[in-house]
C-alpha cells in the first residue's frame, strides 16, 4: 500500500477523523483523547497508531504518558488531506462537541 492510499485510508474512519480534528490545533496526551472521545483506551491507542503508521501523527513519551501531534505535511496529498479538517469541522456539527470538550481539557489536562 502506498502512503497516500494509507492517508486516505486513515480518513475513511470517524475516529481517526475525530483524533485528527481534535490534533490538529495542539499535542494532546492520550488520557484526554479518551475522555473526550469517550472512548475505550485500546480503541483509541489502536486508530493512533493506524494515524502514526499512515504518517499523519508523531508520538512524544514523557514520564508515563504519551502525547500525540499531527505530522507537518510534506507533499501536495498530504496537504490538501489536512486542509479537509477545517471543512469537515464546518460541515459536520457533531465535531464541534469535541472540540468544546478539548478546549476544557486543555485547561485542566488529567494528565499534568
């Protein structure tokens, strides 16, 4: 598989949109994406790491917790993936609850 076909491919799930959408404005530790995700931490961990492997997130260890941030693009594909974001946040209102949520967490992470 090349690696648009895996960014694509990482695109094509909701979660994994959710986790980009709520990356895309700053590095958050996995502990916060579950909360806001409501989430199971395995289900979570598992569409990161498919993120990671498509080339779309790095992964930062600090201590006993992991954080996550989106890769800066490198290429036209990966470029235009990223600046779908914003779109999709417009267009598909549920995200927005997400993004409230993250905006709380980011004031009082449960991982500091």
């Amino acid at each position: 598989m090349t690696s648009t076909e895996k960014k694509l491919r990482a695109f094509s799930d909701r979660t994994r949109l959710r986790l980009l959408l709520l990356l895309r404005k700053r590095e958050m530790c996995v502990c916060d994406l579950v909360t806001v995700l409501k989430s199971p931490q395995p289900t979570i961990s598992r569409n990161l790491a498919q993120l990671r492997h498509a080339g779309l997130v790095n992964v930062r260890k600090q201590g006993f917790w992991t954080y996550y941030s989106l890769v800066p693009p490198h290429g036209s594909v990966h470029s235009q993936l990223l600046a779908t974001l914003d779109a999709c946040l417009k267009e598909e209102k549920s995200f927005a609850k997400d993004q409230r949520l993250a905006a709380k967490l980011s004031r009082a992470s449960l991982c500091s």
